[in-house]
C-alpha cells in the first residue's frame, strides 16, 4: 500500500521519495519501476533508491533516464 515509496524527505521546495531495498544480489529494475511510479502518488519532485548492494546494468539505465538517483546504504552518512 505505498506504491513503492518507504520514505518522504522534505526540505523547502524539496520532496524526495525514498525507495529502500536489502538484497544479495544486484537491485533490479524492478526498484526503480516502483519509485517512479510511487513518486507521483506523493507528489515527489526527486527520487532515489538506497541499497546495501549494487544495481543491476537494466537498473542503473531507467534510473538515467527518469533522473533517478541510486545510492549506496554508506553514503547516507555523508549526505
């Protein structure tokens, strides 16, 4: 029931939907299908998906092309 959004990040203008995935193997495509599709049911102006692993080739080629932003878990720290 939330449309492949886990979190909402919000800062002035700034509304981020925050899809969050724990896999062995590379995150799939399938992640960021569902932030996009998420993201406009919150009314998102940014996405992202955060992951212990890395993203799938498929995965990192439709995060390009819908401006998604892929991050890794250890990252968030630095943010």
């Amino acid at each position: 029931g939330d449309y492949g959004v886990d979190l909402i990040a919000e800062k002035e203008t700034r509304r981020i939907a925050i899809q969050c995935k724990k896999y062995s193997k590379p995150v799939p495509n399938k992640a960021v299908q569902e932030i996009i599709a998420g993201a406009s049911m919150y009314y998102a102006n940014e996405m992202v998906v955060v992951s212990n692993t890395e993203y799938t080739k498929a995965a990192m080629i439709l995060a390009e092309q819908h401006g998604v932003i892929l991050l890794h878990h250890d990252v968030l720290n630095n943010l």
